[in-house]
C-alpha cells in the first residue's frame, strides 16, 4: 500500500519518530501456511522476544523474593498473600484506563513509560533495603504503587503482538512470546534464591532494575504501529462502555473471560510454595529458587510445545483439559513430602497453567475486532489479576485452617469449572 502524504512528510523531519503500519490482520489464516519459526523473521517481533526475556526475568525475579521477603519480615502466610495480592485491586481499578489508552495511543510508547517506572521502582527497593529501611508496610506500598504501573502497561503489552505478525501468526507468536520469557522465570527465581543467600534481598532489586534497563533499550528497536481508532468523537467513558457491551454481547469472548476468572483459584499455590520450602521440605531460599524455577521450566516447556503445535491442536478442548489438569496436579501437591516429587508436580503445573493461559489469550485476541482489542484484553487483563487476588485469599485461608485446605479449595475450584463449561456450552465446543 502506498503511504501517504502525511507519512511521507513525517519521514522526512528529522528526528521524527518512525510509525509503520501493522500487518494485515484481516487475511484469512488459511492464505498461508505459517511455520513455527516465521514469526522470527518479522524483525521487530523479535527485538520484542528479546525485550521480554530481560522484563520477564526481572518481573519474576522481583515477585520471588517479594514473598520471601514478607515471610521473612512477618513470618505469616497471611502477609505474603497481602503483600502479593492486594495490588491486583489496583491493576483491576486501573486495566480498562490503559486499555482506552491502548487503543488511542501507540502501544510501544505506553510500553516504554512503564518499563521505565518499574526500572526506578526496582532501584528505589533495592535502596531501601540495604538501607535497613524496609519494613512490610513500605514492601505493600511499593507493591501497590508498581501494581497500578503494570495496570496502565498491561493491554499495550498484550495487544502489540497481533499488530507485529498479524491474526495467522498469533499463536505461535504468544507462545514464542511466552516460551521466552519462561526463560526469565526459569532462571529468575534459581538466581534470586542463590543471591538472597550471598548477598541478601537487596541486590535482587538492583539487578532487576539493571536487566530491566537492557530491555527497555531493546524495547526502543521496534518501531511504533498505526493506531487502529473507533470513533475519536466519542468520550473516553463511551469507549470503555463500548469494550464492555462488545464482550457481554459476544457469546464466545463471554465464556472466555468467564473461564479465565478461574485465576483466582490457580493463584492459590503462589505465596504457599515458600511456605512448603521453609516449613515442610526445610530447604531455605536457594530450596524455594529450585520450586520456583521448576514452575517456570514447566512453563517453558508446555509453550514452546505450543510454538510447534498450537495452531494445529483444537484449542478448545487443550483448554478445557489443561484446566482441570492443573487443578488435580494442585491437590496433589498440597498432600506431598517429598520435595523432588513437589518439584516435578510444580514443573507440571507450570506446562498446564501456561498453556491454558496462552490459549484463552490467542482466542480471545482472534475473535476480537482491532479497535477493540486493547479495551477487551484490559478486561482479560482484569481477570488474570484474579491470579495475584489468589494469593490474597490462599494466605488467608491457610493461616485460618491448613496450608492443605487452601490448596484443596484452588485445586477444586480450578479443575471443575471447565469441564463443567465444556459440558453444557456449545459455543466453547465449537470455537478452535
């Protein structure tokens, strides 16, 4: 398509930012026959790879020893679901802002502002505890402070990817995206528990904002895309109540983001797995690394299954299927012992949570028209904090009753949902 004059006068200013059109996201997915390594040719995709890598890690670097960090000041499991928890209020408060702004404005830039803030997040932390200035109050403040950052970034981040490789692409592309960034999870974690032994929590929180400034420099290689706009006359509240009345009117994208609430139970292991290192298995922090990094070698290894296979397999029933599987894998692990079989379960449940995850996403993003996707992922983004309101409630219930309960009751609540869904919903046997 031949630019226009606008654009051509734009290329010329100089220093002018370069804006480029996305791909078309209206071909049909049969036109071509896509393999799982395409995506790495679109060059700005894969400075996005690279980017997450460095984001990733630093993201669950950062949410490791967050909670190892509030055990340890409080000794209560109720704190580390808090500390973890209470800042999704403010992402759900905040999603559907960022998703109007994902869709007025260009994605990379909103991108880039939030990386940076959490980079001076990441410092400011770090100062302060090797300033012996923290205490769990600040630790929540600051949690609450980065949770509404991340709310502002989120639908940016999660509606870039179809813009960079288009609809025939997105599935492998979210699984490349993923597979990736498990890198960070993987060794995130291990590397956190190893520092916290040598050289205590703080300088966590330093090399997190260190790496988190290499992304954000890879993040500035891919270059800004159009922005798809509705209707620029219409208030910003009219939009949100546009991306509203589209999702309750849609059959198929209802019972996607009724399924995808189910992250509140699934949450329910995340503050308990320090609580097992600490308390059951006795193999402080560089134990409670190795759980974290066996959840995220898991993870890695289910998507990058995904990168080959994805576009192939009947995504409804791999959803329904990992689902409930993750949930039994849950039970399983509240009643366990052994701590290399505990390792192996949470290598489980990292390749299922990811892939139902993954799925949920792709479709969602596939059945969404472009000048709503960044007000519909807002709200899938809302439903994936329901994951960090989990830890909230877990920590809660096991400081009541049992550690075991409280996985019972996220095990349950993650695994018959949508069997039962799949049961009497034509629409999500349908959808692929």
């Amino acid at each position: 398509m031949a630019a226009t004059k606008a654009e051509q006068e734009n290329s010329k200013i100089p220093g002018s930012t370069s804006i480029e059109t996305a791909p078309s996201l209206d071909a049909p997915v049969v036109a071509q026959r896509v393999g799982p390594m395409e995506v790495l040719r679109i060059p700005d995709f894969r400075w996005m790879v690279f980017a997450s890598v460095f984001m990733v890690f630093g993201f669950e670097a950062r949410a490791a020893v967050q909670s190892w960090l509030s055990y340890n000041l409080t000794g209560s499991q109720a704190w580390v679901g808090i500390v973890n928890g209470v800042p999704s209020i403010a992402v759900i408060a905040l999603s559907m802002v960022g998703g109007l702004a994902a869709d007025r404005f260009p994605k990379r830039d909103i991108l880039l502002v939030v990386r940076m803030a959490i980079v001076a997040m990441s410092f400011l932390t770090g100062y302060l505890i090797v300033s012996d200035l923290m205490t769990v109050w600040i630790l929540l403040a600051l949690a609450l402070a980065q949770g509404s950052i991340v709310a502002f970034g989120m639908p940016a981040n999660q509606s870039f990817v179809v813009e960079l490789v288009g609809r025939d692409k997105l599935m492998s592309a979210t699984s490349m995206m993923q597979s990736s960034g498990m890198i960070g999870l993987i060794i995130g974690p291990a590397v956190t528990g190893i520092m916290i032994g040598a050289w205590g929590a703080g300088s966590v929180y330093f090399l997190v904002g260190g790496l988190g400034v290499i992304g954000v420099v890879m993040l500035m290689m891919v270059k800004n895309r159009s922005v798809h706009r509705s209707d620029d006359s219409k208030s910003a509240w009219g939009d949100i109540k546009d991306g509203l009345n589209f999702v309750r009117s849609d059959s198929v994208i209802r019972v996607l983001m009724l399924l995808n609430l189910l992250a509140l139970f699934a949450g329910f292991i995340m503050p308990l797995i320090p609580v097992y290192a600490e308390d059951v298995f006795n193999v402080g922090g560089e134990g409670f690394g190795l759980m974290m990094a066996a959840f995220g070698t898991g993870g890695a290894l289910g998507t990058l299954v995904l990168v080959f296979t994805g576009d192939k397999v009947y995504k409804g029933l791999l959803m329904i299927s990992t689902g409930a599987l993750f949930g039994v894998l849950m039970i399983v692990f509240a009643f366990s012992r052994e701590y290399y079989l505990s390792l192996v379960l949470l290598g489980l449940m990292g390749a299922t949570g990811l892939a139902y995850v993954i799925t949920i996403s792709v479709l969602v993003q596939s059945h969404t028209p472009d000048e709503m996707r960044g007000r519909v992922m807002s709200l899938f983004g809302i439903s994936m904090q329901l994951f960090a309101l989990g830890f909230l409630f877990s920590g809660l219930i096991a400081e009541a009753t049992s550690n075991e309960l409280a996985l019972v009751v996220g095990g349950v609540g993650v695994a018959v949902p949508p069997l039962m869904a799949y049961m009497f919903s034509a629409e999500l046997r349908g959808v692929s």
